[in-house]
C-alpha cells in the first residue's frame, strides 16, 4: 500500500544533501523505457534545504531502532504557519489523543506528538513542548507559539512509529492482493506478477516467470 505526503507550497528550487553513503548501489531498470536503468545509492542521511524558506527537512536512519526518521529545522525568521503536509492514498485520518493517526488498509500508522527543542549554535538543546499537531481534512499543520531568536534553531521530531519498510518487487507490474501475520509474527503477502526476476528466491517452489503473468507468495520475518 502506498500512502504520499504532499508539501504543499513548498519550494520548487529546494536542494538535496546526501550525507554518509552506505553498502553498495543498487541497479533499477525502468519498466516503462526499454534498455534504461539507474544506478541509486543508499545514505544514512539526506537533508532538503529550503522546503520552505528558512525549514529544512532531514530524513535519516534510526539507529537505535533501525527505523525510518524525519525532522523538520525551523531557521530564525522562517514562518512555521507556511508549514502544510497533505495525505493522499490512505483510508481514513484522524488526531486521537494529540497523535497523527493514519489507516493505510493494513493497519494504522502513528505518528506521536512531536517532541520539539530549541538549538543553539553549540549544539546546546531546550525542549519545549509549544508544537502541536493541527488537522484540517487530510492537510496537517504544526501550530504553536514559536519564540525564535537569531542564534537558535526549532527542531520538530515526530516520533514515527513505523517498526520496518522494505522493497519487494522486480522490472515488472507487481500487485499484493492480501496480507495476513501468524501467531508467531511472520507475515505473509500473496499476489500476482510479470517481472521475470527479483520476486523469488533461489530453491524457491518456483523461481522464475512461466506465464505471461504468475502468482506469487512470500514470506516476511516480523522484523522484516
């Protein structure tokens, strides 16, 4: 299931800085251009500079969980207010007890309030719990009373509670159809494919196409 999140009004010249770049690149082939492919690389941190005049936003690796993280650095003399996040593609969404609550179809994704701290230039933090979570129909805002200076930074971090991603798919159109756990925390997703590679694994009961389109299933641990 794909759920997007749209900046609205953001800042179509905003830049990228990938930080620390981990493991191997991996080779993407385009299925809708014939012969053309992409090497993608993997970093530990990618920060997008200017969202919005004066708010970045940096989206890293959780280490001491292996998650997935975002913050949003709010620079002196930036307007939080032009701050506003539209959802797309989920079920339903809602605010429940001051949390983000997102229904993707295959269960609820939340997203805590956020914790928020003052920095300064020597790295010294002050929290401060002014930021709440704003909902207007699928648009999110932050709202609060910021007290900001020309010396320190407003750091946003909500708290995903997202326990793993991954991919899982090939060069061609892949579809999931169901997906169900057991009661030992292993999940299982069955559907339907044409990619000729990248859907099964070595030793697997089949372990390439043999139909214009096959089905599949496959067999995820609970920590993905």
């Amino acid at each position: 299931h794909r759920i997007d999140i749209k900046a609205l009004g953001a800042n179509p010249g905003l830049t990228f800085k990938p930080e620390n770049m981990v493991g191997e690149a991996v080779k993407y082939v385009s299925p809708h251009k014939k012969g053309e492919s992409y090497e993608i690389n993997s970093f530990e941190r990618v920060t997008l500079s200017n969202l919005y005049p004066g708010i970045d936003a940096i989206f890293y690796a959780n280490k001491d969980n292996g998650g997935f993280k975002y913050d949003l650095v709010v620079h002196p003399g930036a307007d939080l207010s032009s701050l506003v996040l539209e959802y797309n593609g989920m079920k339903s969404i809602q605010l429940l007890e001051e949390s983000l609550i997102v229904n993707s179809g295959f269960g609820p994704i939340t997203e805590n309030i956020p914790l928020c701290y003052y920095e300064d230039k020597a790295g010294n933090r002050t929290p401060t719990n002014a930021i709440r979570f704003s909902l207007s129909e699928s648009k999110l805002r932050f709202d609060g009373k910021v007290q900001m200076n020309d010396i320190a930074l407003l750091v946003i971090d909500p708290a995903v509670n997202i326990v793993w991603g991954t991919f899982y798919g090939g060069e061609g159109d892949d579809f999931g159809t169901a997906v169900k756990t057991d009661s030992l925390g292993f999940i299982y997703m069955c559907g339907n494919t044409n990619s000729p590679a990248n859907i099964a694994t070595a030793g697997s009961y089949q372990d390439s196409l043999s139909m214009p389109t096959d089905g599949f299933l496959t067999k995820f641990t609970s920590d993905g």
